[in-house]
C-alpha cells in the first residue's frame, strides 16, 4: 500500500472514532436539552407562564436578599367567579392568561412574578420609594383594561392590589411581606385603589402566611 493510501486509511478511521464517539455525546446533549425544557415547564404555570409557588419563592428571597428597594405586591382578580359563571371557563382562562402578561410587562425581566393559585399573583422587584404609588397606579389601570377574547367579545375585568415594602413593614422575610400586602389588599378591596401597607398590616391574624378568612387559606401548605 502507497504511503499515500495508507495515510487516507488513517484519516478514515480516525474520522470514524470521532463520529462514534459523538453519537452518544450529541444524544446526550439532545436528551440534556429535553429535560432542562421539562424541568423549566414544572417551574411555570401552563396557562400565564408565570412562575409557580416554589420556583417564585425562591427567585422572590434572593430578590429580597440582594436589593433594598424592594416591593412585595400582592393582586387578586375582583369577581372573576362571575366571569367564569357567565361567560364560560375559556372566558376566565382568558382572563388569567391577559392577567400573567400584563403582570409580566409591568414588572420586567428581572422581577419575581408567580401565580400562587386559582386568582391569585404576587410580584416581588425593585421598587424604588418614590415611584411607588405612580407604578402601583399604572398596574391598576392595566389590570382594569378590558380583555378581548378570541371570539371578538370583551371582558370587563379588575382587580384589587396591595403592596409591603421592607422599610414600612420592618422586615424583609418574604412571608411577613406577602401577609401584609395581603392585608392591604383587602383594605382596599374593590376600590380600585392600590394600598401600601403599615406595619399594622404585618400583624394582622393569618393562617399558613396568608390572611385569616380569605379563602382556602385553612388548606393551604406554607405561603412563602
């Protein structure tokens, strides 16, 4: 064999190893991109794509932990029973799925936003004193904007909001603040006013982090 034939045999079988060799590496790495998408897709909420109660407790604390112009804003959707009654659960998948972007859009890439259940979001980002109440006012006014469903019909919809800062509460732990927020929430219930809570909101009676009396709160694990 010509010293040339033999050198385009070693080629060969060096190209060979190669490409074996990198079947099951590139195997891996597709199975390796498979399973981070289906460790992502436990992380989200199917239907608002916002983060789910653990995946948002854990990006809320270390939010909590890093910066100090934070806010804990808590959102309930008013009377979305009614839409869901009246208009049919897609109507109300809507509603929720118009809820998470906007919640999303208005609290940027690096905020924490979760769906912690049924109606229910929260939002933890940086938030600095003094554009606290035009931004809690701006996230009403967007969370009262009418949805439009697929089928051309509107939904009139609303929602209530309350916000704890850390330097009002006292605390920086994340159920302390969900508590209070909640509380403001509630103060402010189906006024369409955002309320920013006192310290007196963080004492307020709860049940697993939540305020007593709101619903489900006695089945709930812990808030936070």
């Amino acid at each position: 064999m010509s010293s040339l034939l033999r050198a385009r045999s070693r080629f060969g079988q060096r190209t060979l190893l190669l490409t074996t060799a990198a079947v099951p590496l590139t195997g891996w790495a597709v199975h390796a991109v498979a399973l981070h998408r289906q460790l992502a897709a436990t992380r989200r909420d199917p239907l608002t794509g916002l983060l789910r109660r653990d995946a948002y407790t854990a990006r809320a604390r270390r939010l909590l932990a890093r910066h100090g112009d934070t806010a804990v804003v808590m959102v309930d959707a008013d009377r979305f029973k009614v839409v869901n009654d009246t208009m049919g659960h897609p109507a109300g998948d809507a509603v929720l799925a118009a809820f998470g972007a906007r919640l999303t859009t208005w609290a940027g890439p690096r905020a924490a936003v979760g769906r912690l259940g049924g109606d229910e979001f929260a939002v933890v980002l940086e938030l600095p004193a003094d554009r606290r109440a035009l931004r809690l006012e701006q996230l009403v006014r967007m969370l009262h904007t009418p949805v439009t469903l697929d089928d051309g019909r509107t939904v009139d919809v609303a929602a209530s909001v309350g916000a704890a800062t850390p330097d009002a509460v006292g605390s920086r732990d994340l159920s302390l603040l969900q508590r209070a927020a909640d509380a403001a929430l509630y103060d402010g219930k189906y006024t369409g006013r955002p309320v920013l809570a006192t310290a007196a909101h963080a004492s307020v009676p709860s049940v697993n982090g939540r305020r007593a009396g709101r619903t489900g709160t006695a089945a709930w694990g812990r808030a936070a």
